[in-house]
C-alpha cells in the first residue's frame, strides 16, 4: 500500500517542533526509508509545506528550496520527477511556487503548454506560454 502524506508530517519532520508529534513522523519516515517509495509526496503537498514554511516560518527561497529538495531525495519518498525541476525554479527565480510547479509539469511533457494571463511565466526559458487569447483568438 501507497500513503499520502499530508504537510503536518513532513513538517514535524523538517521542523522537530513538537516533542509528541515530530519523534513520530521521523520514525514513520525511517520506517519508510527501509520500504522504498511508500510514502508519497504530491504536487499540493509540498506547495503547501513551501507556503508554510514562507508565512509562518519566515524562511528564505534558498532555505525553502534546501528543505523540499531534502524531502524529495529523502529515499522513502515518491514523488513526481518534474518537482525536484519546480524546487530549482522556485530557489532561482522570483515566481510562486505554484507556477514553478506548473511549468515543470509542462516542461516535462512535449505536447504541454501552460496558458495564463500570468507574465511570470516568461522567465521560464523554453516554457511554451500562451494567453487565452492566443489560443482562442
């Protein structure tokens, strides 16, 4: 069987803040670490473990990306190939982490364009970015 994780855990983990609750998410991921890929980690999770660790926690990009990089590489947790390449955008350029998300699912994928009133998506060099317009003139 596959799990999902929810944030609280991997925050528990990343964060060591609660003397009940971050002994148990550590022993869950080491328990983990021996099955290979049990754990997995979705695209919304860790958007959301990123924008926790921005507005409550104050953490930088540079630290935001060090902890979610960790957590991806970590040898218990599955997670799709394209968010190690989201984590590299969002530590790079000054984008949202939501659309660093999506423009490495695009990226990954010959035939996807991302199509958004967001400018943003221009700094993502070799993104095929189009407004609605664009596309339905």
């Amino acid at each position: 069987m596959r799990y999902l994780l929810d944030a609280n855990v991997v925050l528990r983990v990343l964060l060591a803040d609660d003397p009940r609750q971050s002994p148990e998410a550590r022993k869950l991921f080491v328990w983990a670490e021996t099955r290979m890929g049990v754990l997995h980690l979705s695209a919304a999770t860790l958007a959301e473990i990123g924008w926790v660790l921005r507005s409550y926690y104050k953490f930088d990009r540079v630290a935001i990306a060090r902890q979610l990089r960790g957590v991806l590489l970590h040898p218990g947790i599955h997670a799709d190939a394209h968010l190690l390449q989201a984590v590299d955008f969002y530590e790079q350029l000054a984008v949202d982490f939501l659309d660093c998300v999506l423009a490495a699912e695009a990226m990954v994928g010959n035939d996807l364009g991302v199509v958004s009133f967001d400018r943003d998506y221009r700094r993502f060099s070799g993104l095929k970015w189009f407004t609605p317009g664009q596309i339905a003139p």
